[in-house]
C-alpha cells in the first residue's frame, strides 16, 4: 500500500512559502500542517504551545545530531528528561510529524520535515525563496514596518533558521541539493506556485 503523499516546504523568511503552502493544501484537498504542530507536541512533551513556539527554532550550546532517527521513547514520547528542553521540543515535534506521515496526506511547513522524513516513499520536499527585494516588500506589508526592520526580521529569521536546520540536519538549510524541488516565488506569484506544485504532485501520486 502506497505512503499517504507528504509535501514539505521549507522557505526563506518573506518567500509567501506559507502561503503557497497552503493554497496547495486546498488544491490537492489535502491537511495542512504548520502551528498546528506546536500545539500537537505540546500535548506529547507537556510542555505550553507558547513556550514551545518562543524556543523551537532557539539552538542551544552543544550538538546533538540525528536525534531524531535514533532517540528511544517512552508512552510515545522522550524518555531522557535530562535533555535541554529544546532537545525535547524537536523530538516531540519529529514524532508529530511521523504520526502525520503515518495516517494522512499533507502539506507540512518547515521544522526540518523533509529530514525527519528521509527516505521515505511519496514524499516531495520544497524550498521556497525569492529575491530580497520581494522578500522585505512583502514583510512591509504584512507587518505595517519600514524597509529598515523588515530587513533587520529576515536576516534574523534566516539565520535561526539556518542554524535549527543544521544543528538537527548536519545540513546547510536552503541547500539546491537538499531538496526536490528549489522555486522562486517571486516568479509566479503564491498561487500559481501552488498551482505548479499540484500539479507535480498529482503526477508522483499517478507514478
């Protein structure tokens, strides 16, 4: 039996990635995952939604590869609670999204899906950017700020990014090669983007 199909995007901080994510999510009639899985690993770790979206992307001192392939679990969570509480908020979140692999089709923004499901079949992994230019008009917008702070919130979301990505990856985030699929959203726009990737995705779901 074939693997309900998997859409990880990961983006660049003022790419629309979210966006685009989940206009392809309605497109194809599938779920959408991106907050969502806070609130899901909050209910595994015990831990507060609000605490968990305060730290997730937070890199603490000392690295702890591939936790997410080889950590053991107890009552279906981590059971060494002598690890830092970020260490435990990407477990949690690793094990919410291969619950989500497991039983559905879905769309799954960001948190290192596209590693955390490694090698798995019917799996699509994207990364979304754009030009600065289009990134820090489109932040403007959404945030009502100048060009100045626009540009000050994607080079820091970029490189928590970057360094979350790495630390449980051992990969460079945002890397062609780490992907699938690499798109320019600015190209197109968000919505013929999702259109686009419908598309490639109804053809792997035929194959």
């Amino acid at each position: 039996m074939k693997n309900p199909l998997i859409i990880t995007i990961g983006r660049e901080y003022g790419s629309g990635g979210r966006q685009i994510g989940q206009a392809l999510a309605k497109r194809l009639g599938i779920s959408y995952y991106d907050k969502e899985i806070i609130t899901l690993a909050a209910q595994k770790s015990g831990l507060s939604d609000e605490f968990i979206a305060n730290n997730e992307q937070r890199v603490r001192s000392g690295l702890m590869q591939n936790l997410a392939a080889s950590a053991s679990y107890h009552n279906g969570f981590f059971a060494q609670q002598y690890l830092p509480l970020s260490e435990n908020i990407f477990i949690a979140q690793a094990q919410v999204i291969r619950d989500i692999a497991a039983r559905e089709s879905a769309v799954i923004v960001g948190r290192c899906a596209d590693y955390i499901l490694e090698g798995r079949e019917n799996t699509i992994n994207v990364f979304v950017h754009a030009p600065m230019e289009a990134r820090v008009k489109r932040i403007m917008a959404l945030h009502n700020i100048d060009e100045a702070a626009a540009m000050k919130e994607i080079s820091r979301s970029d490189k928590e990014r970057g360094n979350h990505y790495f630390r449980y990856t051992d990969m460079k985030w945002g890397k062609a090669q780490n992907y699938d699929i690499c798109v320019n959203s600015a190209l197109m726009g968000v919505e013929k983007t999702a259109e686009m990737l419908a598309k490639l995705a109804q053809i792997e779901e035929r194959a």
